[in-house]
C-alpha cells in the first residue's frame, strides 16, 4: 500500500444509490429488491428483531424476575428556593396555592415533595406529602410550619375520575 492510495474510494459525500432508473443503471426493473414476495412489495419494512422466522432471542430467554414499577410513587419536586420567591411570609402552601403559582402541573402524581435546596426567610405554612430532612429543619428555623398530608395513589385516583353523562 501506498501513501497515495490511503484514501482512494472513500469519498466524503457519497452519491446515494438511485434505483429503477433503467437497465442502464444496472439497476433498473426490480431496482434491487429481487422479485415478488413481501420484501419487494411497497411500504415494505422488516422489524429489527426479525430473524428470519426463528423464535426470536427475545422469546427464547427465559424470563424471571418481578416489575415493581406498577407499584412506583411518583412525587413532584419543590425546592425552597422557589417557596422563597414565589410566597410571601405567612402564607399557606398547599397544592392549589402550588398549582396557581405554576410550581406543580399535571394529575399524574402521588404527592408533592418539599426539597431543602435554597434558602428560606420567611415562616411559612406548608403542606406537602414529604420533606427532606434539611427543607424541614429549614422551614422550622425560619419559624414556618409543616404539615404533612397523605397521599393518594394516583392509579387510584385514575379510576375513580367521574364520567359525564353524553
């Protein structure tokens, strides 16, 4: 090999390979897809797992195990850093306050859990599923309060949405 030829038929920009352009082309009529069956048909598109009829790895492995993310709780996260902008001294933090302030969106949550990034100034009144330990001592050092409230499990929640009537 030669200095030279280190780089010969590699291109940068590789022209894309047109196909169905006549016999020319040399690939031209059945523009490289051979003849009938499905792979030749339009809108064609083999999955990725496809092995060619074989029972797929997927369902040869043996599965074992238990998912116990059915059961997983999902908090929002409110640092006081954003109490502190967001409320003035005195007031009461719950979830409407939260929600109208912009802090907490969505329904599919099971509560609201109060982080102790930031610092706080003002006594505050919050209501919150959960605290850190540091939002909590922070909080009470400021002369706020907190109150923790249960949750409800927001699966729990989904089922029992009321319907209106048509």
């Amino acid at each position: 090999m030669q200095l030279h030829d280190v780089h010969q038929g590699i291109h940068k920009n590789k022209k894309r390979k047109r196909v169905g352009r006549g016999i020319g082309s040399g690939h031209g009529k059945t523009s490289t897809k051979g003849h009938k069956g499905h792979s030749s048909r339009q809108g064609f598109k083999l999955s990725p797992i496809f092995e060619g009829g074989q029972m797929p790895l997927a369902r040869r492995v043996p599965k074992r195990g238990f998912f116990n993310g059915a059961f997983k709780k999902f908090f929002v996260i409110v640092n006081l850093s954003e109490l502190e902008t967001q409320f003035e001294a005195g007031a009461v933090v719950d979830e409407k306050a939260l929600r109208d302030k912009g802090l907490v969106k969505g329904q599919e949550f099971d509560g609201i859990k109060i982080l102790g990034d930031g610092a706080i100034s003002k006594p505050l009144e919050v209501h919150a599923t959960k605290f850190s330990e540091s939002a909590a001592q922070k909080i009470a050092a400021a002369g706020g309060k907190t109150v923790t409230v249960a949750y409800e499990p927001h699966a729990v929640r989904r089922r029992t949405k009321v319907k209106t009537p048509d």
